[in-house]
C-alpha cells in the first residue's frame, strides 16, 4: 500500500466512523475569463486523478506554500500561480505524503518509495531505502531527519547512519501491536521528540535516551473505546462494553492521534481519533470536547495563530476556532469547499489554508473563505 494511499485510505476509515520542469515544473491558473472569482490561481489536475485529499504541507523560508496530492506529486504556490512538480520533471514519486524543509533550505517529499531533495534546480534521492513509505518527516535541532513509516516505526537519519526505533518484538508498544504507523513527529522546546500512532499506540515522547509511552486509562480498553475488541497483553480483563469511560487526567484520552502541536505555553496538543482534543502540560492532560463546546467526535489537525487562538479541523463538521473560552465553527454554509477537511497551514500573511477531501483548498483571510482548487462536488 501506497504512503498517500495510507493517508487516503486513514481519512475514509475516519469518515465511517465518525458518520456511522525539467525543475521549472508546470505551471497552473485558471482560465475562466467570464468570472472575476475565476481569475484567482487553483490547483489542476496534470495527471488525471479524481477525488483526492489536498494535503496542506509546509510553509517554506521564502513564504512559498507546498500541497501534495496522490498521484498528483508536489505542488508550491508562490502567491500568484501554483508550479506543480511530478515525475516528469524529475520528482522521485508522485504519491508525496510530506514535505519538509531541511536547515540548508532543501525540500524533502516523502513519498510510498523514500525520500526525494529539491534543491531549487533538481531531484535526487535521498540516501535512504526507497522501499520505505514515508508517512512524516521531521528534522530536529541536531540536524538528524527523522521519518515515521506506514509499520516499521520510526527512522533517524544522521547523514550516515540509520538507525530504526519502536518497530521491535517488545509487548509493551501498542497492545502488542509493534510495527507502528506514525502520523506525526514533534519536537518541542525542550528538545523531546514527540510521535503520534495511528494503529492504537497512542503517542511516545523520546528525551534522547528512553522513550515513554502515553495510552489512556485501563477503562478506555474496558469499554471498547479502541473499537478493537482485543484483550491487552499487559491488562488482566476482558472487554465490557457496559462499563462507562471517562477521561482521566493522567492519560491521554485516545489511543490513536492524528497529530500534533505545541503552543506558544509548551503545552502539546492532540488531535484524537474519536474523543476531541486534548493537551498535556508537562503534568496532566487536559480534555476538550462536546461538554467544552467542541462539536465533533475527534479532530485531525491543530495549529495556533498568531492571536494565540487554535484552529481544529474535523472530517465531519469543518473547521473550529477556539479561542481558550468559546468555540466558533465554520462549514460550507460559510465558504469552506468542504466540510471534511484533513489538515491546516497559515501562510506569512496569517491567512488559513484548509486542505479537504474531493482536491478541496481553501483559504480563510479572517473574512471570506475562497477556493483555490478545481474542487469535485
């Protein structure tokens, strides 16, 4: 299975629950001279596929945003047009899962096979196997780039070595369940990596030496909350539905974690699977869902603007704006293209870009929502 299968097939997974060049690239506006909103640059198909998620991927250092698509490669929008980069201009692989920037200014695209570099003239592969599947990337203070992959765990790449972590025989990852799927990688101001599983290992903090393990309470396993229907290896009980779960303040509240994010208090926040939002202070874990005025089940991005509020994005009732007190949501009824939306950049003017379902981008300017994708109704 494909890296941006993974991310697609994920997405869909999350949708039944909850409803139960040669290095110029090519270059693509809209032509529509009949209407003045149709002037404005989209997102085209140049490879001819239909119904993909827009994945809104990095802001790089000279403002450039940088989407990916299944199949469709790498696109970068410079403010005026999108340059869309795919094999034909030397792009490793069209099925870009994520992008990164390094510190020498270099782009990396994950892919379903490894890693490819832009340095702003070509490609190349980068010197990992390319029979990995690259979900995330993250390069950390030290230089070293590390990746999550579809189930082999984690990998760190210091420029010569590769070493790979939490893909091992060890019952004490994930229920039993050792080769994880990470989704997301954080490093936080005090330097600990951070990384979120999407196969029910809930998130490990790595300090440099150990990495600690963070699962919710024995009761989320009691009650099912996993879906699962699994004894855990490490817990003497059997499944019982009848038995109530609340969140705890000493463990995460999902087991699954989309992503992550820090804020500017050093609090780290998760969005889960099926239980809100939560954060985690250094101490104890806070929750925020429905009783809170959070809308939805789960959530699958986080991010903080520059007033210090955090947008959520959700994949069955669009986007929330939390300001520390009150939620605000905005749906299609207010602009957005799609109500299924699958992550969050904000660009260097603080404009919102929202990636969705169905090739769906849009962009909120604190006013109007407008749409910057041939979207698929």
């Amino acid at each position: 299975m494909t890296t941006y299968k993974i991310k697609n097939t994920i997405f869909s997974l999350l949708l039944l629950s909850i409803f139960f060049t040669s290095c110029n690239g090519q270059s693509s506006t809209s032509r529509n001279t009949n209407n003045q909103t149709e002037q404005q640059p989209k997102l085209v198909r140049t490879m001819g596929t239909k119904n993909e998620n827009v994945q809104c991927e990095l802001l790089d250092k000279d403002g450039n945003l940088w989407f990916s698509i299944k199949g469709e490669g790498a696109y970068r929008y410079d403010g005026k047009s999108f340059t869309n980069f795919t094999t034909k201009d030397g792009l490793c692989n069209n099925n870009v899962g994520s992008i990164i920037q390094d510190r020498a200014g270099n782009i990396l695209l994950g892919a379903n096979r490894g890693i490819c570099k832009y340095d702003g003239n070509k490609f190349i592969q980068f010197p990992i196997p390319d029979t990995l599947g690259i979900t995330c990337m993250l390069e950390d203070k030290d230089g070293n780039v590390w990746f999550g992959t579809w189930t082999n765990g984690i990998y760190r790449y210091n420029g010569k070595i590769l070493d790979n972590f939490l893909n091992s025989n060890n019952q004490e990852y994930n229920l039993g369940r050792n080769k994880q799927l990470i989704l997301d990688i954080l490093q936080d101001r005090n330097g600990n990596l951070w990384f979120s599983s999407w196969n029910g290992g809930g998130v490990w903090r790595y300090d440099g030496k150990d990495f600690k393990n963070f699962l919710p309470p024995a009761d989320y396993y009691r009650a099912n909350q996993d879906k699962r229907n699994i004894n855990n290896p490490k817990m003497t009980f059997e499944n019982s539905p009848s038995i109530k779960y609340s969140p705890s303040k000493d463990h995460i509240t999902d087991d699954m974690i989309f992503s992550m994010t820090e804020d500017n208090a050093g609090n780290i926040w998760f969005a889960t699977r099926d239980h809100g939002i939560c954060y985690f202070d250094g101490k104890t874990f806070t929750t925020i869902g429905r009783n809170e005025g959070f809308g939805s089940r789960g959530a699958t991005a986080i991010l903080q603007d520059e007033k210090n509020g955090f947008w959520i994005s959700t994949v069955d009732s669009g986007v929330w704006y939390y300001d520390g007190k009150t939620f605000k949501n905005f749906t299609e009824n207010d602009g957005l293209v799609n109500n299924a939306v699958m992550n969050i950049m904000i660009d260097k003017n603080g404009h919102v870009w929202f990636g969705t379902k169905s090739f769906g981008l849009s962009r909120y300017d604190g006013k109007t929502f407008t749409t910057f994708s041939t979207y698929d109704n």
